[in-house]
C-alpha cells in the first residue's frame, strides 16, 4: 500500500510540475514579442502599384485548320497586374503561360478564332481566367487583373 501511495504522489507531482511548467512558459511568451511574432502574424498585403504594370508576352504564331486549307495567328498579348511582385512570376512561369495560349487557340478552327476576335472583350476574359488558372495551378498567386491583345493577324 506505501508503495502505492509514493508512486500516486509522484505522479500527481510530476502532473502539477508538468501543468506549471505549461501555464509558466504560456505567460512569459504571452508578454514577450515572440508571442506577436509567432501567434498574431497577419497575411502580409503586397504594396499594390497605383498604376497598372504590363507584361508583353513574345509573339504568337499559331496553325489554324480552314475549309480552305491552313491559315496562321499572328497574336500579342500583354498581362497586366498592380502586383508589382507579379512580374517575377510571370517570368518564373513564361513557358506554361505561353503553352495555355496555344492550347486555347490550337483545337480551334479559323472560323471559330474570326468569330471570337469580333468579340474581344470576351476572348480577352477567357484567356484571363485561363492563365489565372494555371498560376493557381503551379502554386502560385494569380494577381493577374486583365490580359491585352495588343496585335492580331490571321492570314
């Protein structure tokens, strides 16, 4: 029986050790700057730019299929951001951008790409949401506000 009550007395002095060990540490961090630094960290806002940033993309030149045999794209875009750290991921991420542009013009007839650049704003849109979504795709922040057509050719 003694040597019940010795180990009962350890353990509830090794768990009240334990919990003051806990409520000690908790108060000298709650008053220290290592509290802010660990528990209250906010998302950090990037400076936005009061005007717009652009990004020429290389020129496009993509085969079109037609009734009358093949046909070429001629295309420049640019993307704009007010995110001034877009531009580096823009870069980082220039081969796979460029890919997603021709993928959406690739399957396309010429037919089809005449009818879309009577509608540019919506062509515009579309390939927005489509680069948008392969910079969310490759674990990165999409602050891509528009995307410009700047020159178009079909021959």
């Amino acid at each position: 029986m003694t040597l019940n009550k010795r180990l009962f007395g350890r353990l509830l002095a090794g768990i009240l050790l334990v919990g003051l060990s806990v409520a000690g540490t908790l108060a000298f961090v709650s008053q220290s700057s290592l509290y802010s630094e660990w528990f209250d960290k906010k998302p950090v806002v990037p400076a936005l730019s009061t005007r717009p940033l652009f990004k020429p993309m290389e020129k496009f030149v993509i085969t079109l299929e037609g009734d009358d045999g093949l046909h070429y794209l001629l295309l420049e875009l640019s993307l704009v951001t007010h995110d001034p750290a877009q531009s580096a991921v823009y870069d980082a991420l220039m081969p796979v951008l460029r890919n997603a542009v021709i993928q959406q013009f690739s399957k396309r007839k010429q037919e089809e790409v005449n009818a879309d650049l009577h509608q540019l704003d919506a062509l515009q849109s579309q390939l927005a949401n489509t680069l948008r979504a392969t910079i969310q795709n490759y674990g990165e922040q999409a602050a891509l506000d528009e995307v410009l057509i700047t020159k178009v050719v079909v021959q």
